[in-house]
C-alpha cells in the first residue's frame, strides 16, 4: 500500500502521519509531499526517515491513496492530476466538499456509498464532523427539523501561525498575527472570511456539509462560529427541534451505542466533555443533554471534539481504511 500524504509538514499532515503509526494502517512506502520550500526536508515515519518530494514527483510515483490537507487551491489543481494517474484522493480542504460529483463522507454516517470509480473523496469540515456524528443518529429516529449551533473553535483550526500568535500573547511578544485582534483573553465571533449573508464561510460549512452528509436538505441550520483562546479541540453548544418527541434516557442510550460517540454527561458529579480533555483523542463527546423547556420536541447539547484529530486527520484515515478493507483501492 503505497501512501502519498500531501501537506506532510503542515499542522494536520503531521498529525496524519501520527494516526497512520497508530492505527498500524499498512503502509508499505510513504511519500511525504510538501511545498517546493520543503522539497529535500526529511520526516521520519515509524522510526524510518523520508525525504519531502515535489507534487509531480508524488503523481509520477502513482500511489494508492493520496491524503490531502495542503488547502483549497492546491487541492483543486493537483487532486485531479493525482486520480487521473490512479491514485484514490482523500482531500481535507473545502475544495470539493460540496461538488455534486464528489462523496463528503463521515466513516460511521455514510463510507457505504463509496465505490471504485470515487477517486476524489471530500473530507468534511471539522466543526462539521463533530456535529453530525451526534445528529446522525437522532435523525434516524426522530427526524430533524432545525438546528442551532454556536461553536467555540481552537486556534490549531488556523494553524500553526495562530498557535504562534496566542503564544507570542501569552509572553507578552509583538509578533505576526494570524487573527485581526488579539486572541489571547478573548473571543473572536469570525471564522473564516464573511460570505454575502454575512454569515462566514465556516458558518455555511456547518448548513450545507450537514445537509449533505445526512442527506436531508430539508433540514434547517444556523450558525454562529467563535474562535477562542483553546489549544485542544472545537465545542459546540446545539440546539435541535425534532418533528417527533424523544426520551432523554433513550437519546443518551443511542448516543451511548453509537460508534465513535462518548457520553460524558452526569451533573450530579460535574461531567461534561471539554476541549482539554478531548485533546488527543479520536472520539467525539457529548453532554449536558437536557430538554429545552422553551418549545416541544427540543433538545441541548453540548458537543466537544479533537479538531485536528476526528476534526481532519483520524477522519481521513478512516475513510483510507474502509478503502482498504473493501477493497475499493
């Protein structure tokens, strides 16, 4: 199984390569892809070094499964190239997220609907995947009308520059900043640019990648997205209006016997999931559930996961293994 990781020196392909070692996914060679400032650089992957190539050098060498996270444009330009030669494409950018053409896949909700002839598959958003692992379920039986999320994004959504940036805050350094503000002892209610709505691009992410990967355009969503000063992992506070009535004790058993999903949810002893403890983590968590007494059929939760991990990286993964298993590379 010849593995091409594109963006191998970035943020989240560091992290790929890390999932790839635990998962024990059965790499036979590696073609660490970079940046032509990062063409030559060595990496080292299970105790053995790799030298960073060039795009075209990583095309010619015709791998199996190619995982992207070197941004939209790069996706765009070389993701083609890559399956035209043969290579099956699991690209993390929103290059192709919401191309009619192209499968958005969360493993445990929909990796069914893969086939041989999908060679660019979109990873989804990672506020996104969080979300829908616990919709997903709840949908199937009680059917979603409208949901409501405001998240509480980590700085490692940005990159390294932002880690920079709130580190640099924290010294009390001028340096170069990833934010327009300050994020350090502040919140910052923009992610990604402002569309013509004036919601951001992350905000729609959140609408169209859940519709999609749950298959329900019907399904109403809004959003607001917060970046704040946290270094482990995205939350989410969701609210969710059912067409049907639901049991609180049954909504935590289906979430319970849901792969990839762990309740965290007692108030007697102060359990909830947060960022700090989700950090390194593969698996989403969920708690304080409780019905909003407001209006019927709706309830609250609270939502946490590991962006660079489940968000990006472990997800990708995953998708390369159903591949393999099914035999679909």
């Amino acid at each position: 199984m010849k593995v091409a990781v594109v963006g191998a020196t970035g943020m989240v392909g560091e992290v790929m390569l890390q999932v790839l070692a635990e998962r024990n996914f059965p790499v036979t060679e590696l073609i660490p892809v970079a940046s032509e400032k990062s063409v030559g650089k060595e990496i080292s992957f299970r105790g053995k070094n790799y030298t960073v190539v060039g795009m075209q050098t990583a095309v010619d060498r015709k791998a199996d499964i190619a995982l992207f996270s070197a941004g939209g444009n790069t996706s765009l330009e070389w993701a083609p190239k890559f399956a035209a030669a043969g290579t099956t494409v699991i690209d993390n950018s929103s290059a192709w997220r919401m191309d009619p053409d192209k499968k958005l896949v969360v493993p445990e909700i929909n990796a069914s609907t893969l086939t041989t002839a999908d060679k660019i598959i979109a990873n989804p958003n990672c506020s996104t995947i969080q979300l829908v692992m616990v919709l997903a379920p709840l949908h199937h039986k009680y059917n979603i009308k409208r949901v409501v999320v405001s998240t509480y994004q980590s700085i490692t959504g940005t990159g390294v520059k932002a880690v920079q940036q709130l580190e640099n805050e924290y010294a009390g350094i001028k340096g170069e900043m990833a934010y327009k503000y300050p994020i350090h002892r502040n919140a910052i209610p923009q992610c990604d640019v402002f569309e013509d709505n004036d919601y951001t691009k992350e905000e729609m992410k959140l609408v169209r990648e859940t519709q999609k990967i749950i298959g329900d355009k019907t399904i109403a969503v809004t959003a607001t997205a917060v970046r704040i000063p946290v270094v482990g992992g995205h939350s989410e506070a969701v609210n969710v209006e059912f067409s049907n009535d639901f049991d609180l004790n049954e909504v935590r058993n289906i979430l319970h016997h849901t792969a990839g999903v762990v309740v965290q949810d007692n108030t007697d002893t102060y359990t909830y999931p947060m960022p700090m403890y989700a950090q390194g983590k593969d698996e989403v968590f969920v708690g304080r559930i409780r019905r909003d007494e407001s209006q019927p059929n709706t309830l609250n939760m609270w939502i946490v996961a590991d962006n660079l991990r489940k968000g990006a990286a472990t997800n990708t993964v995953q998708i390369a293994e159903y591949l393999v298993a099914n035999q679909l590379v």
